[in-house]
C-alpha cells in the first residue's frame, strides 16, 4: 500500500477556488453561512491569506450593523467565526458574541434527558427531545473550541457531555454508523436512516474534538474510540468513484459531496495508516466535484429528519449550498494540515 499524496498547489488551488465562490453567496445569519465561514476561517488559518479575513471582518460587521437573529442551536454555528475574527484580529466585539452564543447554549438553549441539547432551527421549540448529529457541529464542536480558548471548564465538559450523549443516542453499537436522529419521547430513531452527513457532522467533529483532548480525560478514549469505529464502517462503504451516499447503506441513493468531505476530513485527521487507499480514492471523487469556479456540486439540500428512504433519496442536489462550500473546505484543509498517518490511539 501506497502513502497517499496529494499535490500541495492542487489542493491550494482548489482552495481558493471554493473560497471565492463561497464570497460570492448569498447569506443570512444561521448554519449555512456558518459553515461555510467556518470553511473560510480554516482557509485563512491553513493559508494565511489576509482577503478572507478582510472578507469576513465586512460582511460581519454589516451584518451586525442590521441585527443577528434571535439565537438557536443552528445559528450557533456562526460562533465559530467569532472565534477566529478574534483570532485574526484581536477586536474584542467577536469574543464578546462568542460569548453571548454559548451563554444561551448555557443557559437558554432547550435540553433534554442529562442536559442534552434539543436542536433546534428556529426560536421555538422546533423537535421537542430530539437530538440530531447536527447538533455537534453547530453547538458542542463551538462550545469546546470556546472552552479551551478560554480554558473554561464548564464549556469543555458541557460540550464533552453532549459528545458522549449524541453518541450514546445516535451511534449503533452493531454497525458503529450514526442515525440522523433520536427522539427522546418516542425512545427511537424516528425512520431510522444512516444518513450521510450526520454521520459527517459526527466524524469531523469527533475527529477535531479528539485532538483537542490529552489522553488523561477520560472522553478522549470515548471519542476516539467511537471515532475508530465509524471510519473502519464508513470506509467499508465507500463507492468506487471515492464518495459516500447520502443513505450510507444503500446504494440506490445518490452519491452526495458534502457528507463525503467531511467524512473524508475526519478520516484525513484521523489518519488511520490502512485508510491510505481509501483517502486516495476520497479525494478524487471530491476533486471531480468541484466546477472550476469553485461550486461545489451534488450537496444536498437542507433536510429534516424524513419520514422514510425514498424520502431522503429525492432531496434536491441541484444548488450550491454553504454546507458543501464549508465541509469541502474544511476537507482541502485537512488535507494541508494533516500530511503523515499516524495511529490516534
């Protein structure tokens, strides 16, 4: 078996590629904007390249400027920007929303069961008890960040127990895939479907999550753990052409990029050493993907938690979304990041 390589000006290239077509959307305050401007923070932190910063300091501060949007759990996913704006430019105002989103998470945001959070969409009591994969990207993913830049420790171990809970809900001990959902009143998994992109919310943020933590905490064997077991299944499920589908276990259903970027960025970060094929094989499919004015094509639309297979199966994949814009960057990326396979445990 072959290291897998990839060509470091390629993957630039592409990089930016994607970047400035993701400049060129559309945006309101919520989870799509915020992961594609996460997708453009990680950009600017692999690249140093001072336009995305420019970029987003502009659009923020216009956008401010109107008003944000009452808060929810999806439009904590803006809180990652705030984190690196900080970063980039010391200006206090983005840690000091930082810090308004999490306090809602903390003390506003809807739980459930052991204090898990409820995801929700909107200012309303959107799913009552349902936890969604979404939720760890969007919520527990920022709030840990936050955590360790402030060396928090209730943020770390609130963000750490919705981990440990979204697994215990949504991770099937038989085929270690994630499901889209738990509904807490129904003590089910609702239609029950391995749905590609949960599964990518899961993975890259375990993946991420996991380098944060020291081997003394005891979620780091948890995480990780979890982690190593959802790769070994998904690499199993890969399709020749490098990509997942967005029914992970039936090959009836389209092939869909945004799931198979994140899965690839976990994997990617993981770096299991017997995953080089399948690496290999990953970014060829996600290359073949993206236009060359650096749409990223075949993402799904937004989608709830549908009522059946055929239901997922028609979900449109025509438009250009913020998610595939921001699970694809963050995926070329891990890719500049992350260059020798190690074992994570």
């Amino acid at each position: 078996m072959r290291k897998f390589e990839c060509d470091e000006q390629e993957v630039k290239e592409l990089l930016d590629r994607v970047v400035r077509r993701t400049m060129n959307m559309d945006f309101t305050w919520n989870w799509s904007c915020g992961v594609a401007f996460y997708g453009i923070c990680k950009a600017w932190e692999a690249t140093g390249n001072q336009e995305y910063i420019d970029f987003l300091v502009k659009w923020v501060d216009e956008y401010l400027e109107l008003g944000i949007p009452p808060l929810m759990v999806n439009s904590c996913a803006m809180g990652h920007t705030m984190l690196t704006l900080h970063e980039a430019t010391g200006d206090s105002k983005y840690l000091d929303l930082a810090l308004m989103k999490a306090e809602y998470l903390r003390k506003d945001a809807i739980r459930f069961g052991k204090d898990v959070f409820q995801h929700t969409v909107s200012s309303k009591n959107d799913f009552p008890e349902q936890a969604w994969a979404d939720t760890l990207f969007m919520a527990a993913y920022f709030l840990i960040r936050l955590g360790f830049k402030l060396d928090n420790k209730e943020y770390i171990d609130d963000a750490l127990n919705q981990f440990y809970w979204h697994e215990e809900y949504l991770q099937d001990t038989k085929t270690n895939l994630f499901y889209h959902a738990w509904d807490n009143t129904r003590q089910d998994h609702l239609s029950g479907i391995y749905w590609g992109r949960a599964n990518a919310w899961a993975a890259y943020t375990m993946a991420q999550t996991h380098k944060m933590l020291n081997p003394f905490m005891p979620m780091w064997m948890q995480i990780g753990g979890a982690l190593g077991d959802q790769l070994s299944a998904l690499v199993r499920l890969q399709s020749p052409e490098g990509m997942w589908h967005t029914i992970l276990d039936d090959e009836t259903s389209y092939l869909e990029t945004s799931a198979s970027a994140g899965i690839a960025a976990a994997m990617t970060i993981y770096a299991q050493p017997l995953h080089q094929n399948y690496m290999a094989r990953a970014y060829e499919g996600i290359r073949a993907n993206i236009d060359e004015d650096g749409s990223v094509r075949n993402v799904s639309a937004g989608t709830a938690v549908m009522y059946s297979a055929d239901d997922y199966k028609v979900i449109s994949k025509k438009r250009v979304q913020g998610w595939g814009q921001g699970l694809a960057l963050a995926y070329l990326v891990a890719l500049l990041q992350n260059k020798e396979p190690v074992s994570a445990i």
